[in-house]
C-alpha cells in the first residue's frame, strides 16, 4: 500500500526529523536502553524498528555514540529501496550499524533478542484485536530492562487521508495504548508519555516511551 508514496514519504522525512519526537525522543530513548540494557549478555542485541519505512528513525540513531546494531523490518519494498538509499548516504561507520529486512508487526522477534523496539505510525495498521498479541511479541522480544518507543496516530475511528491514497487505517486511543502495553507486562514510563497535535496533518500523535521490568 506504501509502494506508489515511497519516494514522496521518504522526501518529506527529511524536514520531519527535526520534529522533538525525533531530535530529542531518538537520543533520550537510546539514553534509556544503555542506562537499562548494558549488561554483557545484551551486548549485541538490537534495537529493532518495526515498520521502518525509509529508515529516517535509524539513521538518527545510527549516528549516536554506543548505539546498538540497528534493525529495521519493513514490508514494502519500495520503502526498503528508499531506506537503502538514505542508508547509503550515511558515513560508513553509521551506515554500517544499520540492517534492513522484508518485514512486519507478524514477523516473530526471537525471545530476549532486542535491547529496544521502536515503532513509528504503524500501529495504524493493526486491528484492535491483533494489539495485544504485537505487545505481547514485544514484551517477550525484549532483554531484561528493554525499552519500547512507539508513536501512533490517537483517537478513535479511521484515518481520513481524504481519498487520495490507498491505505485502511485505524485510530488507537492513547489509554487503550497504554493499557495494552501494560497488560503485555510493560511498564508505561508516563514521563515521556504524552499525545501532541501534530501541526501538519492536525491529527493527534500518541507519544509513548515504555520498559520491560529489569531483573
Ligand atoms: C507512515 S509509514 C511510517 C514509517 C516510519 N516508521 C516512519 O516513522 O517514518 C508506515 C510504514 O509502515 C509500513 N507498514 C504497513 N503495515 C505494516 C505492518 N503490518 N507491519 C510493519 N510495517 C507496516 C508501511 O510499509 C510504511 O513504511
């Protein structure tokens, strides 16, 4: 569904990444996953990114000091191709930490194999009904202390794209959000919890940072 609006998405991202969800929410998350996860035994577990899209989120974090490998899970294949192109463009070093897979929220993350999960405006692409068992399979992925970050379209109802693109999309309320992470067994942290207008679609965007309890 993504595939005809890849290259203008990927376009567009540029300007969104000075965004606070972006410039400060990226640092201040991979500060939580090293204050929580830098034990020797999750070393090199990932962060994963379901849903990447052109990799906008990954190549701010491939550029951060003791940054994880990267992984961003992706089902279009023209947003893979963007990803790569902007991949590309990265120094080495950065680009280096970054790997992108044919992916999804079904692709099943092995038990304790991801440091943190970042999830950007992609849940509205999951039913209600398929919530708790994406937490689920987040909550079970994640290392002892794991983070979650994970931004979402809020409200109830469908996203109204006024007819110009092919993609269903559904709204989720920021409390069902919340409730289905803590059901997962996930920690809300509600200091960087919060819902914002999002200036150019006037939609309400769903900010949450969330953990996996440490040992
Ligand atoms: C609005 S874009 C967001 C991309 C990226 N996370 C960002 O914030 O820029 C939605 C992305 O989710 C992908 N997508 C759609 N359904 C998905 C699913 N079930 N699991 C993972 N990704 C999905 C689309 O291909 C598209 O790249």
């Amino acid at each position: 569904m993504y595939e005809e609006v890849a290259g203008w998405y990927a376009a567009g991202m540029d300007d969104e990444m000075a965004k606070p969800m972006y410039a400060e929410g990226l640092p201040d998350f991979l500060t939580r996953v090293l204050a929580t996860t830098s034990t020797e035994a999750a070393e090199d577990a990932p962060i994963v990114d379901v849903g990447c899209g052109s990799a906008d989120a990954l190549a701010v974090l491939a550029r951060l000091d003791r940054v994880p490998p990267l992984v961003g899970l992706e089902p279009s294949a023209a947003m893979r191709a963007a990803a790569a192109a902007k991949i590309e463009a990265l120094p080495p070093a950065a680009a280096s930490r970054i790997t992108i897979r044919d992916g999804s929220t079904a692709t099943e993350l092995e038990s304790g194999s991801c440091r943190g999960i970042i999830c950007f405006f992609v849940v509205h692409h999951v039913a209600a009904t398929d919530l708790p068992a994406l937490f689920a399979a987040w909550s079970k992925a994640l290392v002892a202390g794991g983070q979650i970050y994970l931004a979402a379209w809020e409200g109830e109802g469908v996203v109204d794209y006024g007819g110009k693109y092919d993609i269903d999309a559904v709204l989720h309320p920021l409390s069902a959000l919340t409730a289905g992470l803590g059901a997962a067994g996930l920690v809300v942290d509600t200091d960087a919890t919060h819902t914002e207008t999002d200036p150019d679609f006037g939609m309400s965007i769903a900010i949450i940072k969330a953990h996996k309890p440490g040992l």
